[in-house]
C-alpha cells in the first residue's frame, strides 16, 4: 500500500498538523522508544515473566556456556547479588522499596557469594548473545553495578525490539498500521521491555511477514540477492523461541512469484528445510532432553503416541482448552503484568481495540490481495495457533494429561499478525477520511491506551491498594505469590488447637479479615470463634462465631466489621478457637509452605514454620490520598 497516495489533495491544515501520519515506523519508534523506556525502568526487578530463568541463561552463556544448566547445574554458579536485587525474592507483592535505585544502585557481584539456581530455558543461545557480551563485558570484566548490568539487559532486548519492528513496517506492503498497533499492544511492549527473548521473538516475526509480504507483491522477479536475504531473515526467525518456526507456512506465497531462475525456489525449499533439521529440531531435541525427557511421565513420543491412540479425547481436551482458556488468552496477549501481579485498568482492552478496529479499516490491501495468498496467510495464522497448543501440550505437559496446562496467551504474539493481515479489507471502506482519520486513531490511541497500562504498572507495584482505585471492593493486603488454592491445612481447630496469627496493617481504614479454609469432613455439628485484637492494647476488635456446617470448602471466610480508622503501623493478632471436641466438626484453614510473614503464627503457644493464609481488607485508596501523596 502507497500511504502517501493523494497527500498532495490535502488541505493545508491536514498536511501541517498530520504529516507524521505518513510514516507509520517514525510513529511506532517514538512511541516504542518512550513507552518502552519508561517500562524498563517502571516494571520492578526481574517481575516480568520469567525474568530469573532468562537472565539466569544470559549469565551462563556470558561465561561461554551454550547449553542451559551446563554450568548452573554443577553447583552455586549465580551470583547472590542478583537475587538480592530481585523483586521476586519478596514473600508478598509489597510496593517497591522506596529509593530502590539509591539503596541498590552501589550492589556488585560478590565474587565469594553464589547461589544454587538453574534455568528453565532451553531456547538456542542466539536470542540471549547481545545481552551475554553487555553482561561479559559490564560484569565479568567491568564489575559494574548490579542495575547497571540488568538494565543494560532490559535496553537492549527493547532496542533489538524496536529496529526489527521498524524495518517491518517500513518494508510490508500493507497493513502497516496494523503492526503498529499490534507491536504497541501493551503486552508486546511489556516483554520487549523486560529480560526475555520473546523481544527478538516477537520483532524478528514481524520483520519475516512484512519482508516475505514484500516479495510476493513487488512486480519484479525475486532476484539472488533477495533470495540469500530470505534465507537470513529466516534463518534469524527460527533460532528465536519455537513459536516463531510456526510462521514458516507463510513463504507458501511466494510459490506463484517469479524467480531470476528457476533452481532458486528448490533452494529456498531445501535452506529453510536444512535450518529448520538443525536449529529447530536438532537444537530443542538436545536442549529439551536437560528437562523432559528423562523425566518419569513427560515425553514428546510418548504423548504423541497417546494423541495417536486417543484421539477423540484429545480433540476433547483441545476444545476444552479454547473454551475454558479462550478468553484468558485474549485478555493475555493484549494487556497484563508479570506473573499475574496487580490489575490492568480494564478501559485498556477497549482502547486496544479500538486501535485495532481502526488500524484495520485503514489497511485495504493495494492491489487486493489475491484468494490464494489471503487463505495461506489466514490458515497459517489458524494452524500457528493450534501448532503452539499443540507444541506445548506436547513438551511441558504429563502424558495423558486431561488439560493443556502453560499456554499463555502472549506465545501468540508472533503468530496473530499474519492471521489479521490475511483478513484487511479488500478495498477502501472510508476512501475521503481513512487516509489520515484512521491512522490518527491508531497513533493516539495507542498513547492513550499504553499510558492507561503504565499508569497501571505504577499503581500495581509502587502504591499500596493502587489498583483498588479502579477495581471494585475492598483492598486486601497481603497480596501472596504462588500459592495454591489448595494449599497445606492446619488441623482441624477443637478446643485443644488455638491458631494465632499476627500481623502490621498497612492500610485504612481497616473493614475486614479472611482465612483461607475447608469446611469439616463429616456432617457433625460445630462452631469456631475468630477474634481480632489490637496487639498491643489487648482491646477487642471484633468477635465472629461461625456455623462450621456454613462454612465452604477451599474459599476465603470472611469477618466483616465497622471501620476502624487510624490502624496503619499497628499491630493485630487473630486468634482461631473452638469450644467443641470432635476433630471431624472442625474447620482446617490454609498455611503457607514456608514462614513468610513477619510477626508469624502460632499454634497452642509455639511458634509454627510456617503462617496461615489470611488477609485483612480495607476501605479502597482515594484519589485525593495519591494526589496528595498521603498514606493510605
């Protein structure tokens, strides 16, 4: 498509203040590069998704170890200091520490101090070299700070992101602003902006569909210059993670293209076949055995071999997955924060689509696209998608497993612009308005849509009941980290088993307290009491007697009460009791695996090693308390 079509019959008015509309790539750059930039520094230490694992992998390979875990394997081999600085390392999603930057910002590698820790990357080393030598070079040479170092990571995986994704747009011959918008979707920004290859990934899909695009509309025969080009871009594409090998369907439409000669398809066909043995199926058989294969119920043949045999319950199991997962991974691949922690404002998924509906009504394919190539690249987006259920169930799943556990829906991100840009409009909808009015709604609701996420991620991770602002209910505070809903129980609490827990509020007014619990094994009659009280006044906050027969099983008991002002700071003790006998009338509540809180729990007087699994909720935070920069 020629954007610059007809800009000369423009107003005056519409030439000065939208001129930038005719260059897509300046406008994804900009707006990448600023965004982009604010997210590398705004998304807390390694809490993007897998950030550890991945940086763990950038570590190793930096001291000349291409295979994962050769080196971690063996014994200590990560530095501590990386693990002092990570948000994960935190029990809870507490706030970022206040002048994280000047508390960590003089922490360096401790040459005596490492820590056990392997990776579970098992992608071709090629995604994680440029942040292998910046980490070689800072680190093992250098040793710079230990943020320096990170961040230095975090650039470089948004920079790598930002060029492929510019050539993209600038070269595909259509649908440019339908990039746009997909590379600034929230999430494709997040990973670009964080520790992961899914940055090369994501960037190196974009630029094969728009260069292979290229070559199918272009009017003159692909020579042998573009031939080898083809084969790099290809080969770039398939040593970044396996979900970008899914793409390969789309060079089906440059078979009716003409070619210089005639032996230069054949060795097109047997380039990608030879890289596609090596890197994808020879690097993941020998990186892949590290986990799986020796692992008693997982294998790819096996769980090929049981698909084979069963396949009317694996059609089940697949068709179960999309309509349980569907939406999960519609709402993943546009917007969410690493590891499920905090809330998207949810005004983000229709901004989001109102940049997509309008980048799409902005993108007629100029000459139209012919049948043919419309169906390859419509069923190579579909099969792609399966391809990647499909390829995961696989490899990280158990044989026979009943569900396809580890799909998320940001895997998609590589696959989704080919299946959307075999659907564009076959001509002009809206010829007198789409040339500017379209590519206006696009770049400025991508800003508005990528502010509303940032803002987001600051609320989510730097301001206590941030998100409570535009989420309803009360804010519940503490907020776990991977745990299970059905988590170790405590006995049964009689009149011989007391529960006590405390606990520091950090937020008010205070309205509420829960435990995680499971109702009695039998249909025996019983109560249990929950008291709250101010630690250190001994005053009765509240007191709850509970119908245990009420009570459900593996969910939140909640003890509502009238607000309690002026609480933050101060500590609260809960205290568990029952005045029956029968261990079978009791009501069992949730523990965590490890001690996690910092005042802990006891059971009848004695400290346990581990804490119950509570929250206590509060009023949500108002806007005038952040304004203000008041504590809530």
């Amino acid at each position: 498509m020629d954007v610059n079509h007809d800009w000369e019959s423009d107003s005056l008015l519409m030439r000065r203040y939208f001129s930038w509309l005719k260059h897509p790539e300046w406008v994804f750059v900009i707006t990448a590069s600023l965004f982009g930039g604010l997210l590398c520094f705004l998304i807390p230490n390694q809490a993007g998704f897998d950030e550890p694992t991945h940086l763990a992998r950038v570590w190793e390979i930096s001291g000349g170890y291409l295979l994962p875990n050769q080196l971690l394997s063996q014994g200590p081999h990560f530095p501590a200091a990386f693990a002092n600085i990570s948000y994960r390392n935190q029990y809870f999603y507490d706030p970022v520490v206040q002048n994280y930057f000047t508390v960590y910002g003089s922490e360096r590698i401790n040459w005596d101090s490492f820590v056990n820790y392997e990776t579970q990357s098992s992608y071709l080393p090629i995604p994680y070299l440029p942040q292998a030598f910046e980490v070689g070079l800072l680190a093992r040479l250098w040793d710079a700070p230990v943020l320096v170092i990170f961040y230095g990571c975090r650039l470089l995986y948004l920079l790598g992101y930002i060029l492929l994704t510019f050539f993209a747009i600038r070269i595909i011959p259509f649908g440019k602003w339908i990039l746009v918008a997909l590379s600034l979707a929230p999430m494709a920004l997040f990973q670009a902006s964080t520790i992961s290859p899914d940055a090369y990934t994501n960037g190196a899909s974009f630029l094969f569909i728009g260069w292979v695009l290229g070559l199918a509309f272009q009017e003159k025969p692909v020579n042998w210059k573009q031939l080898w080009i083809t084969v790099i871009i290809t080969a770039v594409l398939i040593s970044m993670k396996i979900n970008a090998a899914f793409l390969l369907p789309v060079l089906m439409v440059l078979i009716w293209k003409r070619f210089e000669s005639r032996k230069m398809l054949p060795i097109l066909a047997g380039s990608v076949a030879v890289l596609f043995i090596v890197l994808v199926a020879g690097w993941n058989l020998l990186a892949y055995s590290t986990f799986f294969l020796n692992k008693q119920g997982y294998g790819v043949s096996g769980q090929l071999a049981y698909i084979l045999s069963n396949p009317s319950t694996f059609s089940k199991v697949f068709s179960n997955d999309l309509s349980n997962h569907g939406i999960m991974y519609l709402q993943e691949w546009v917007a969410v924060y690493g590891y499920g922690a905090g809330k998207v404002p949810i005004v983000t998924y229709p901004l989001f689509g109102l940049v997509l509906m309008a980048a799409w009504l902005s993108s007629p394919a100029e000459p139209p696209l012919k049948l043919r190539i419309r169906i390859i690249m419509i069923l190579s987006g579909i099969i792609g998608c399966i391809l990647m259920i499909l390829v995961n169930y696989l490899t990280m799943n158990p044989i026979g497993a009943n569900s396809i556990y580890n799909v998320q829906g940001r895997h998609f991100i590589p696959i989704v612009p080919v299946l959307l840009l075999g659907l564009v409009p076959g001509r002009k909808l809206f010829s007198r308005f789409a040339k500017w009015i379209f590519p206006l709604i696009v770049g400025v609701g991508a800003v508005l849509t990528l502010a509303v996420y940032v803002l987001g991620v600051y609320l989510s991770y730097y301001v206590i009941c941030g998100t409570s602002l535009y989420t309803p209910g009360l804010c519940y505070q503490p907020l776990y980290k991977n745990w299970e809903s059905d988590s170790q129980l405590t006995q049964p609490v009689t009149k011989d088993v007391v529960l006590q827990q405390s606990f520091v509020a950090v937020c008010k007014p205070l309205r509420s307290v829960r435990v995680w619990s499971a109702s009695p094994s039998q249909n025996a009659v019983g109560e249990t009491q929950i008291t709250l009280k101010d630690a250190q006044s001994g005053m009765v906050v509240v007191e709850k007697l509970v119908n245990n027969q009420t009570v459900a099983d593996y969910a939140w008991l909640e003890v509502p009460f009238a607000p309690i002002n002026d609480v933050t700071g101060k500590q609260y003790g809960m205290e568990i009791t029952s005045g029956f006998s029968d261990p079978n009338a009791g009501i069992a509540f949730g523990v965590t695996a490890r001690r996690e809180y910092q005042y802990g729990m006891i059971i009848n007087s004695k400290p346990a090693d581990f804490d119950l699994i509570f929250q206590y909720g509060c009023e949500p935070l108002r806007l005038v308390d952040l304004i203000g920069k008041r504590k809530p």
